[in-house]
C-alpha cells in the first residue's frame, strides 16, 4: 500500500501519539480494582476457555451468592463457599452478584451490560494462555491483561482522533486536540485503567466519527466501515445508538445512497446484538442494564425502580457542574470549545460534524436522566466519559485560534494543567473505597442480625458499640460510611469542602497505599 508523504508523516506521529500515551497510562503500574471490569473480563475468559457467553454458579461460584439450605445456619453474604461444600448440596444459590443478570434460559446467566467489550479481550488473552500466562489461572495476568487491552484502545482513540482533526487542522493544532482528550479527559483515569465498556466504545466511536468524516466527497467503503464502527460501539455500549440515530439523520438528509451503506455496515452487528438478547434476555430489545436487575438496584439506591426518574436538569447540572462529578470540573479545558457551536452550524466545510457533536449530546441527555446519573462509585464523570471522543471535535473550529492568541492560549493552557494534573490524581490514587465511601466521624455500628435486618447505633467507643451489637445476635459488625450511593449522602457529591478532587489530593499517599492492598487482596482472591 503507497501512502504519500503526508499520511506517512501522519502514521508516524499516530504511533509515536499512541506510544506516549500508552506509557503515561501504564506509570502507575496499577490497574483500578472492580466488579464491572470483572464481568467483562470473565466474558473473555468464559468464551476461551468454554466457549460460552453465559455463566453457572458450579463454574463461577464467586460471581454468585450462596446460603445454606438449613434456615438455622447463616452465612456471610461476601463469602463463597467451599467446591465440597457446593457439591454435598448443602448451600444454593441466593442469587448473582449485581454484575450479572439471569437470562431466559434456565440456570443462565449473562452479564449485566452489552457483551462487546468482553469480546475484545479475547485476543490478548488467548494471546496469554498462549504463551503460558492464562489469565484463568493467574490473576495478575487477568487483570493486568484487561488493563492493557483498556489503555490500547483508549490510546488508539486518541490517534483516531488526531486523524479525524488533521482533516481540517494542521499536524500541531491537531495533535494538541488528541493530547488534551488523552490526558486532560477521564479517559486516562477511568477508560484507560481496566476494562469497562469505555475504552472500546471509545475506540469505536472514534474510529467512525474519523470514517464518517473522511467520507466527504468520496462515499462508499468509508461510510460502510463508519456504520460498522458506530454498530460496534453500539455493542460495547447501547447509549451508542444515540450517535447511529444522528449520523443516520444526517445522511438521510444528504445523501441518501450513503445512509444505505451506513445501515449496510451496521446491520451484522445489530442483528448479532438483537439475537444476543433475544438468545439470552427473552428479547431482541431486552438489555441487561434495562431489566429487573437494573430496576433493583434504581429501587435500593433511589427508593424508585423508576430507571429514568433523574429530572432532566438535576442530572444535567450534577454531571456538568458538581464538584464530584462536574465535567467542567474534572476537564474545564473544554469550556473554550463551546463556542465552536456556532460556527460549525453556520460554516459548510464543518457540517459533517453536526451529527457527531448531535450524537455526543443525545448520549449526555440518557445519561442526565438515569437514575444513578452520579455513576455509583466513581471517580468523575464516568457517566459521560463515552462521549469525550465526540465533545473533543467541538476543538477542531477554533482550536488554531486559541493557540494563536496569547491570552486564550494562556487560559487554555491553564485550564488543560488543572484537567491533567485532576486525572492523574485519579489514576494513581483513585481505589474505589476512599471517598465513595468515606468513613463517618464520630463512627457508627451497624449490626447485621440477619440477611434482611440491620439495626444502627452511634457508637460512644468502639468496645461498647461491638459488645451491644453482639448482645443482639449480630451476624457480624460493620463500620458505616457516607456512600454517595445512599441518599442520606447524596449531597455530598454537590460539597466543595468534601469534594472528591480535594480528598485524593490531600490523602494522596495514603489512597496510593490502600490501592496497592486492595491490588494485592484481589489478586489473591477470585
């Protein structure tokens, strides 16, 4: 394949962009610990090693929770039992973790969120057990494995993205878009630490916003290739469609020979998707996030099954402003992109943009009106981070002028410090626990009486808080914390004082040290 000059020195600084950004994300020599990774990886280890998508408790009892058949015997929720204990029949199953969902098929179970980013793991696995590093058997090799297929295509992303804006800039503006969203966005310290949806959905919807843009003046496999990308993020990431309902629009509205390719492109993936649901969900538009395991856990954290209760703008401000999940907060840089609005409605040669930015926007609003729009445990505004591969184009207008200018130059060079300087804070020290769930002062007891029962009390000193629960038959004693996930604590995500960035900021060296526990504990457990 000949290439010219300018698309080799393109490809050569697309891998050098790729290599930079895969070293800063890889630094911290950790990945971020969590069950939602989990599934996606056990998807990849599940469809290697037994070709199957779904799981069973006898194959994968640490994905479920378990009790004893005998009502006077308790047992720990978090704890799994014993394979003797499994096969004498004497526990069974009290239902999956929250990570999984029960399918239509008897005994199946499937995980909770779109089966795409699992599938993009298999490779590098396979890869591992290969070369005799399975990550079945080596949870080092699982894990790490899961972050390096993460950080691949968030970084792949970002070259995408200096392609897409090196159609309209030159190679130095272009290069500052893809460098501001690879480092000063969540990308880096949610995407790129371990396999969520993100990072693939990222990637695919990067790569079709760059197909659809080169598409301009010579349609045909471009647009065909766009409408497959688009179709695979759909499939790491169902609010996706929000983007292949734009485009769509668009081309129906330009050209209508090209939305026949689009949807040609698209169409394999989406019946694979639709069957997948249909197979395992008892529905061709039943998804795992939308069922009855995504209505319990809106009714535990909200009091509402409700999935869509978030008014409209509560969830637009939280994600927008709020100190702990504020994007302009976390990324402020891009408040000097909104005024690329305008101009890329009213100048022609930006037109393609408008269903991109459309799609980013649509994507926004599922995310304002979920019922958890604070994203559970979380660090930033990881509701939104999927669209940061579209909101970064909004650059593309203006992005020549900021840097030519002194003053703007010196804002968004200010701006962009604080966005990157926040997301490596979050890389190296963000581990779940801390401020999610932050410990109350003075302490409070709960005392676990029984899988269903849980009597509190404000503890005068520890000693007599656990002799009182243990008068009461408690289970066990746990300590309280403020979780953001329970609406007594809520507010905390709106605090300046008691905002997630000040609290890593200030705890840095002791996060990074609960971090590297919390590795070394997962790493010797299922």
């Amino acid at each position: 394949m000949n290439l010219s000059p300018v698309a080799r020195l393109r490809t050569k600084r697309g891998i050098i962009l790729f290599v930079v950004l895969m070293t800063v994300y890889s630094v911290n020599g950790d990945y971020l610990p969590g069950n939602d990774a989990k599934a996606n990886l056990y998807l990849a280890v599940n469809l290697l090693n037994h070709g199957k998508l779904s799981f069973s408790p006898e194959e994968f009892p640490f994905m479920f929770k378990w009790r004893f058949k005998d009502p006077e015997m308790t047992m720990n929720p978090e704890a799994i039992p014993p394979t003797e204990l499994i096969q004498s029949g004497a526990v069974e199953v009290d239902g999956p973790r929250y990570y999984l969902v029960s399918g239509a098929r008897d005994g199946a179970y499937v995980i909770a969120f779109s089966p795409g980013s699992g599938f993009m793991a298999v490779p590098v696995f396979a890869v591992l057990k290969w070369t005799g590093h399975d990550p079945s058997s080596h949870l080092s090799y699982f894990w790490y494995g899961g972050k390096l297929v993460a950080s691949s295509f968030v970084a792949a992303s970002a070259v995408l993205i200096y392609f897409a804006a090196a159609e309209f800039a030159a190679a130095g503006p272009a290069l500052m878009i893809a460098l501001s969203y690879g480092l000063g966005t969540c990308v880096w310290s949610i995407s790129s630490q371990t396999l969520w949806q993100h990072g693939p959905t990222e990637f695919f919807l990067a790569l079709g916003a760059w197909l659809l843009i080169q598409s301009r003046g010579r349609k045909g496999v471009s647009v065909l290739c766009s409408g497959a990308a688009l179709g695979a993020a759909v499939v790491c990431r169902p609010t996706s469609i929000a983007v292949v309902v734009a485009v769509g629009i668009y081309l129906l509205l330009v050209d209508k020979r090209a939305l026949l390719l689009f949807v040609l492109g698209g169409a394999p993936l989406a019946v694979a998707l639709l069957t997948y649901n249909w197979y395992y969900l008892g529905s061709p538009l039943a998804f795992g996030e939308t069922g009855n395991a995504g209505a319990q856990i809106a009714l535990a954290k909200t009091g509402s099954p409700d999935l869509w209760q978030t008014p409209l703008l509560n969830g637009a401000l939280g994600l927008l402003v709020s100190p702990s999940r504020g994007l302009f907060v976390y990324s402020p840089f891009l408040l000097l992109a909104l005024p690329s609005f305008a101009r890329i409605l009213r100048d022609a040669r930006y037109r393609v943009l408008i269903p991109l930015i459309a799609g980013g926007i649509g994507m926004m609003v599922i995310a304002f009106k979920w019922f958890d729009w604070w994203g559970g445990w979380s660090y930033g505004y990881r509701p939104l981070v999927d669209t940061m591969p579209l909101v970064i184009l909004l650059f593309i207008p203006n992005v020549a002028d900021i840097l030519a200018r002194p003053a703007r130059r010196a804002v968004f060079l200010t701006l962009l410090i604080w966005s990157i300087g926040v997301q490596a804070i979050g890389a190296f020290a963000y581990e779940l626990w801390g401020w999610n769930a932050r410990r109350r002062v003075p302490p409070v007891y709960a005392a676990v009486l029984s899988r269903s029962v849980v009597r509190q009390f404000v503890a005068t000193d520890d000693r007599e808080a656990l002799n009182r629960a243990r008068e009461m038959g408690a289970i066990r004693v746990v300590e309280s914390r403020q979780d953001i996930d329970l609406p007594e604590f809520r507010s905390r995500l709106w605090s300046i004082r008691d905002s997630q960035i000040v609290y890593y900021f200030a705890n840095f060296n002791e996060s990074r040290r609960i971090k590297k526990a919390l590795i070394d504990l997962d790493l010797k457990r299922q």
